[in-house]
C-alpha cells in the first residue's frame, strides 16, 4: 500500500534542455515527479501557482475514484520562469527541466483560443508528449466552457499517460445508430441531451429540430449536443468529465463499438478503459483498500524550528496524536520536510502499539540548520563525450543520481558503457552519438543540440544548416543557406577541415561578399558572427578544397530576430532509446511556430548507424502509417533499413519552399470537449460560443532548420541480408460511403515493408456486425478484389464493390475493414473499420419548441439565457488529512546561490 499524502508540491526554473521523456513514475499508486511548468511567455501571476495547486488537489481525488481507487498524485514540481520576480521561498532544482514538462501553462495557440489539449501524435496505449494550459484557463475564467479544471486534468491525464482518445469527434459529431436512430458520438449512450441548432434571423434567434442531410443522412452541419445539466450516467471521463455524475472511463460493457470517436478510430474500437487496464501502471498497481482513515504525518525540521522550542513541542504533539489520538485500522504515512522533502515511512497499519512504537521512533531528532551539501550542484551540467568503455563508470550511478547533476552524453563512437547512458537517462539529460564520419558533421550537431531553456524560446540558438563532404584537391562545396524573417539575430557560420584550410566564399542576398572569417588553422576551423540582424534571403556559400581527401563541414545557427514574434523551430525523436530487431523504430519530427503546427514542408531524416551507413528517409504528415494525425505539424515515418546492432544516431531537415510550407490555424486533435451549453428543465441555457475556428492557412517565407535527436540502440539484427519479416503497416484512414447499389472506399495505400514499397494484394471484408468484424475477421465476408492493383505506399486509394448477402438478418449498417499483404505473405493488422447505414434514419421525435434566443419577443417563449457552471468539488470517497508541502526553490543563475525559506 502507497503513501497517499498530502500533495508536496515543488517551484522550479527552467534547466538546460534534456532529453523530452517525461521523470513521472508510479509508487505505491502516486504518481511522483510530475512536472508542471509556467512558459516564458506567460505574465507573472502568483495566482497561477496557487490555481495549480488546487487543481492538481482536486485532480488527484477524481482521478483515485475514476481509475477504481487505483491511482493518484503524489508530488508535484511547478517550474517558473527565471523572469518571474525573485524570492526567497524559491530554491534551485536538480533534474526537471521545460523539456521534461507534463503540463506547459502557456499562451494560446492562436489568440483568444484557450482550449486545453494534449500533444498527443503516437499510437494507441503509448505516452503522449505534453498538457497544454492556457494561463486563462488554470486562472478559472473557462469554467464556463470546460467545466472544472481539475476534472478536465484527469481527462487529459487519460490521453497522455495511457494513450487514449477523446470520445467524441468534431468532424463525425453524429452517427446512425441499429435502432436506425441519429446519435451523438460519445460513451456512454445514457448521457442524454438535445441535439439542436441555434440560428438567428432578422434579430430573432431561437434553437430548432436538427435537420437531416440528403447527401450524409446525418445531422446537418450547425446541429450540436447540448447535455442535460441533471444525469445519472457515471460515464465517461473522456466525453464529458464535466457532467457532475460522471466518475468513470467506459468500458466494455456501455462502450459503443460503432461510434466514430477518436478512440475507436485510433484503438480499434475498443473502450478507454480496456486500453487502462492493459498499460504497466494498471498491471503494476492493484486498488488501495481504502474503506480506513489513511492519516500523513507532515513534519517540518528545518532551521526556522530552532526556535522557541518549537521542534520539542511538534514532536510533543505527534506523540500525542500516534500513540492516543489516532486509531487502530487506521494507516498513518511520516514525511520530513527541510530544504527538501523525504519519506520516513509509508503507510502502516496501526494494530497495536508496534506499529505506534515504529513511527515514534521515526519523528525528527534534530534540526537541518544548513544546506544540503550538494544544492550548489542542483542543476549543474556535466558534458560527457567518451569514445570508450569504463568498467568502473557503474559504482557512480546512485552518487550521480543524488548529485543533482545532469549529465549530458556524447557516445562517439559504439563503445559508450552502459552504465554511463544509465547515468544520462536518469539525470534528465541528453544521448546522443555520433560515429567517426566527420563529413555527417555529428559531433558538432551533438553539440549544438544542448541548448538552453532557461529563457525564452526566441533566446534558443537554432541550426540552419548543417553539412559536410568528402573531397579532393580543387573541388567544391557549394550551397545555400536561408534565413527567414523569424530568425537572423547573432548569426553564426562556421567551416571545418581535415587537412589544409579550403578557400571560403560567403554571399549575402543582395550579392555582397562577406570577407571577415576569423581563421584558427590550430583547431582547423574558420567562423563568422553576421553583426545585428542578417538579411532576410538566401545566403551563398563556396568552399574550396585544397587536398586530396579533405573533409569540409559548414554549420550555420542564428536566433530569433524578435522577442515577441517566435522563430519556426525543429524537434526531432524516436518512438524508442532502445529496440529489437524485427521491430520497427518511429521517427518524429515536430515543425512549429510557438505552438502552431507547420505544415507543407519538406521534411528528411537522416539515421547514421554505428559503422557509419547513412539512411535518409522522407517524413510525412499524412495521417497514414506511423503518422496519427494529418496535417498537425508532426512528420512520421516507419525506420526497419537496420544495417548492424548498437547506436543509430538522427538528424532531421525541414525545409519550407515558396507558397508550399504554411500555419495551420485548426484546433489540436485531441482538444477538450467545448461546452455549448446545457439542458435545464426542458431548456437550453447556452455557454458563450466558442471564437470561431479559422482555418485559413498563413504561407510561410522560405525556411530551413535541422535538428538533432537523441540517438537509439538495436538489438538482434542479423548479419547480412536482413529476412523479409516487416507486414505492410496498418490502414488507418479507411472511409466508406454508399452511392446507389455501390459502396466506396477511400484509403491510404500502406507498403510492403510497413510505409514502403508496394503490397501484394488487399483483402477486404465486410460484415453486419461490428465487433464480429474486428474479433473474427477471416470469417467475415470477403469481398472480390481481383481487378483492385495496389499502388506504391502513400498514394490513395479507391474502390468501389456491390456488397454480397452479409450473414446477419436484419443488418442495418455494413462495416467494412481492410489488410494488406506483401510479398514474403506477411499480413498486416486489420484496418480501422468503416461503416455505411443502409437505411434513412428517422427524425428526432422529441419536440420543437423553438426556443427563442437574446432579442426575441418575451412573450414568444423562453429567452436563452448564458449559463454559469458552478465548480463541485470531486466526490470524496476516503477519509484523508490533506497537509500539503510546499517547497520553493530559488531562481538562480551563475552569480546568484539559492535560498530557502519556510
């Protein structure tokens, strides 16, 4: 049995950049070291950390009654910006970092917009990236149209530790039923409401009937669900948390297969809590029996109880309290406090006067009158560049790991311990690699990739360019390099050679020679800072070899020309640090500005492996294979060309040409369900409508940037040919109409060897009943697919077929599914499964009052009026003494130390 204390909450700065993997582990139950942080762009607001407490508080009972008495937070870290007014309460912190952020409070995507949301681009069951909160949001001034903050968080929480999707979808809002009925998509069916449309006429506004399409034989476009503000259904968290009665994810037994929710489409149409109930946190956590007291003792022993005997006196009182107050049955957890917080015992159960003896002799004994003796190294960082294996290097890991110190890994070369990759991983800090190919120029991207988060974004050196080649005497390299507008300030190239220092020609855009390298023959390399801010334009660069064999390497950085305007960045990772052969490895690349997604651009990567074979592999946006969602500024791609076992290092450019690469304005993919309003006595109160969704797309400049992630390690691969043991990849964007007799498919086409190359052959199926679909899919109906030739991977693909007679009598949808085979006869998974209603559905039989809205005739009806959603505190179901510690830790600098105060 965990600790379930009182929250102990943490306030933090920003660190250098780590690696983006999340510290959050499970003990005994609580979720520890989760990371909450304030972005750079926010105003400075007390307030926020205050909200934050309270909702992470409020948060934690939810998510112990939604998860079955089975999960909940433990320890917080809040991290705020180093501009933010200095303290004395704030103390320095050791690994967290922005990057390692579980939620970011930040400023809107787009203004105006403060819909919270998970960056969430990896498949069913696997962690996402991060919360997304706006500062207005966590201040309470969307509680209107969100609900309770801290509901919504479990709600998110959902998406990013257990992988799963909303239940609702704003693209298929409405769906046809068996009973040949027009539904709302959500889980569960027994949150009922009024589908209706608000419009407005000549000054009048009232909410009618939705109407059925002729073309869709679905609701029409405006048609919304408004809920009953009043229900008993208990689910689902990830529909609607909001709804007072809902404490509960669906599952198997009121999920609903056919609904065209995000999370049937993404997790093949099984329930959210189906997919819980198989990650490692739920197999590795069994319920807390929780019908006793469960008491934590919070005790500060700090220098500040020297005084007035007051360290005697708390000690006075806990005896008191364990040895008569509290009583048996019940569970009672010791916490410590000073500059930092510390278990002294987990939860016990008192029976008898052993127990009560054993925390007795836990109280504090003395006072902490002086600093930790390594906060001086809280957060420091160690660059460790090592070519070679140390026996020795495992006997420092937990001397590390107490240090504070990060430790940041530069293997070059494949020899690396393993101890000392342990040694980056649990410090927070980067792996990455680089082999002995110095025309791939990785050490120097390795480098540069340990940038700095502790400031703003727009303060972060970019890389522009980053490139190298092999020549011989008299030879060139010729290139160019962009700068657009978002960057250009404190500009930097750089050249490096192997032998003889080649001759060196820079243009800027206008076609002015740039002349003033400074030149370091010892260290055979030659640089260049452009003064203010560069010209906007492409850049012209020659180099001239001057020996045979010589190795040249041209690496351009810059920053943002403009603090309040943020520069168009580049992060690049792997699904994995480490696989196995035959399993395929992800590659992600994430093109943003700020928080907007780019799309339309040019996107490679480029994997080195250990003995120094390169493989550059295209990344798409296309909501196909590897990639979750279409056009959300994430480029996906399945990597299976493995050429030996040991460290692949990653590189990845992204390049936006003229009028291709653009802003995309749509809401996040996996955004909080919008409140129109609800159903109260019969009538619709409306929310204020949500600002309109503009999907108009901003053309970008020309652009480019590269970035470099961290490295990964194989296992297993052969030596050799490698055996044809990659499926075709799964389809998952199959779509299905009826037209007439016909029904027609569109999919993206998947490869021989899961995105790549071209399939066999298709086999498709259909069936009356969803489920039998899904769990028995060769004995479904198979449809003739002799004249249907599979296209090259990533194409689309059309088909048209007459379905056959399906087994089921009475059938009232066909739903249809999909998998591919290749040439070695490897199957791939079953697609996402389509559906078409063979049938009109009926009209909405409930009645049509025409509610009349704002600016109607009173007399007509009811006025709608703007609903104001009170805040209800999550239902307590165990009896907890809630005592909350609360560390603040020091922003700090170079020149300035922490303090502590309590």
């Amino acid at each position: 049995m965990g600790l379930f204390q009182g929250l102990v909450f943490f306030l933090l700065l920003y660190l250098l950049q780590g690696s983006n993997s999340s510290f959050v582990k499970l003990n005994d139950n609580g979720y520890e070291d989760v990371i909450i942080a304030i972005d750079p762009g926010v105003p400075e607001d007390e307030n926020i950390i205050e909200q934050l407490k309270e909702i992470v508080t409020t948060a934690s009972t939810y998510l112990f009654e939604a998860t079955q008495k089975r999960f909940f937070f433990k320890n917080i870290s809040i991290l705020i910006p180093e501009s933010w007014e200095d303290s004395l309460q704030y103390k320095r912190p050791t690994h967290e970092s922005y990057t390692h952020a579980d939620v970011r409070v930040a400023p809107p995507t787009i203004l105006g917009r403060d819909e919270p949301y998970t960056r969430q681009f990896t498949e069913c069951g696997e962690k996402a990236e991060y919360i997304h909160f706006t500062p207005d949001f966590v201040l309470g001034k969307k509680l209107n149209e969100y609900g309770p903050a801290g509901r919504l968080l479990v709600h998110e929480w959902a998406h990013l530790r257990w992988g799963v999707f909303d239940e609702y979808n704003e693209d298929q809002p409405f769906y046809s039923t068996k009973s040949k009925k027009i539904e709302a998509t959500r889980c569960s069916s027994g949150i009922s409401g009024l589908n209706r449309v608000y419009t407005c006429q000549g000054g009048s506004c009232v909410f009618r009937k939705c109407r059925i399409n002729s073309t869709t034989k679905l609701y029409e476009k405006d048609c919304q669900f408004f809920p009953d503000e009043v229900q008993t259904e208990k689910a689902s968290v990830m529909f609607m948390q909001s709804i007072d009665s809902v404490i509960e994810f669906c599952n198997k037994k009121n999920h609903i297969p056919e609904a065209p929710s995000l999370q049937n489409i993404k997790c093949g149409h099984r329930s959210t809590w189906e997919v819980i109930s198989n990650s490692e946190d739920f197999k590795n956590s069994p319920p807390m029996e929780t019908s006793e007291r469960i008491v934590c003792l919070v005790l500060d022993k700090s220098g500040s109880m020297s005084g007035s005997d007051r360290l005697n006196r708390m000690n006075q009182a806990a005896k008191y309290f364990l040895l008569q107050t509290v009583e048996n049955g019940s569970w009672v957890g010791m916490v410590h406090f000073d500059s930092t917080a510390s278990i002294k015992s987990e939860l016990i159960q008192i029976k008898g006067n052993t127990e009560r003896n054993t925390l007795l002799e836990r109280l504090p004994s003395g006072i902490n009158k002086h600093k930790n003796k390594n906060s001086q190294l809280d957060g420091s960082e160690i660059v460790l560049l090592t070519d070679g294996e140390d026996s020795t290097a495992g006997s420092c890991v937990e001397t590390v790991k107490q240090s504070g110190v990060i430790i940041h890994l530069l293997a070059l070369g494949p020899d690396a311990a393993i101890a000392v990759i342990q040694m980056s991983d649990i410090t927070g800090g980067k792996h990455l690699y680089a082999t002995d190919t110095a025309e791939n120029n990785g050490l120097i991207d390795a480098f540069g990739s340990l940038t700095s988060e502790n400031a703003n974004p727009t303060q972060k050196a970019l890389q522009l360019e980053s490139k190298g080649s092999t020549l011989n005497s008299d030879s060139w390299m010729n290139d160019t390099v962009i700068i657009d507008s978002t960057v250009g300030k404190d500009t930097f190239f750089q050249v490096t050679w192997s032998k003889q220092p080649p001759k060196i020609s820079l243009w800027n855009p206008s076609g002015t020679p740039v002349t003033n390298f400074i030149v370091d023959t010892a260290s055979k390399m030659a640089y260049l800072t452009i003064p203010g801010t560069a010209q906007v334009g492409s850049w012209t660069y020659h180099l001239q070899a001057k020996a045979n064999s010589e190795t040249l390497t041209m690496t351009v950085t810059s920053r943002a020309a403009n603090s309040s305007v943020p520069p168009i960045t580049v992060n690049a990772k792997m699904n994995k640090n480490a696989n196995s052969f035959p399993n395929p490895m992800i590659v992600y690349a994430e093109v943003l500005q700020g928080y907007i997604p780019i799309i339309g651009a040019s996107v490679t990567a480029i994997i080195e492996s250990n003995s120094g074979i390169t493989q550059v592999l295209e990344l798409l946006d296309n909501g196909a294979g590897a990639d979750a969602f279409k056009n959300d500024g994430v480029y996906s791609r399945y990597f299976t060309a493995y050429s030996d076992n040991g460290r692949y290092g990653l590189k990845v450019r992204a390049h936006g040409g003229t009028n291709s690469a653009r802003q995309s304005f749509q809401h996040p993919a996996n955004r909080a369900a919008f409140i129109p309003g609800w159903v109260v006595n019969g009538e619709i109160k409306q929310n204020p409508p949500r600002p309109e969704t503009d999907d108009a797309q901003t053309v970008l400049e020309t652009f480019s940037r590269t970035a470099t992630g961290d490295a990964f390690v194989m296992s297993g691969v052969p030596s050799g040919p490698l055996p044809d043991l990659f499926p075709p990849s799964q389809i998952t964007d199959l779509h299905a109409t009826l037209d007439g007799d016909n029904i027609n498919l569109t999919w993206t086409a998947p490869g021989d060897d899961f995105d790549v190359g071209t399939v066999r052959e298709y086999i498709i199926r259909i069936s009356g009943n969803i489920t039998d679909l899904r769990d028995n899919f060769d004995d479904a109906l198979q449809v003739n697919t002799s004249d249907l030739a599979p296209k090259k991977a990533n194409s689309e693909e059309t088909f048209a077929f007459k379905p056959g007679k399906i087994s089921e009598e009475n059938a009232t949808h066909i739903f249809i599914a999909i998998r591919s085979v290749d040439k070695s006869n490897l199957t791939s998974k079953s697609s996402n499964i389509a559906q078409v209603a063979l049938f009109v559905p009926q009209e909405d039989p409930s009645p049509d009052p025409n509610y009349p809205g704002p600016g109607s005739n009173p007399s007509a009806g009811v006025n709608i009026t703007t609903l104001v959603l009170s805040v209800v505190g999550a239902v307590v179901v165990v009896t907890i003494i809630v005592s909350a510690t609360i560390c603040f830790l020091n922003k700090s600098n170079s020149s300035r130390r922490p303090r502590t105060a309590f």
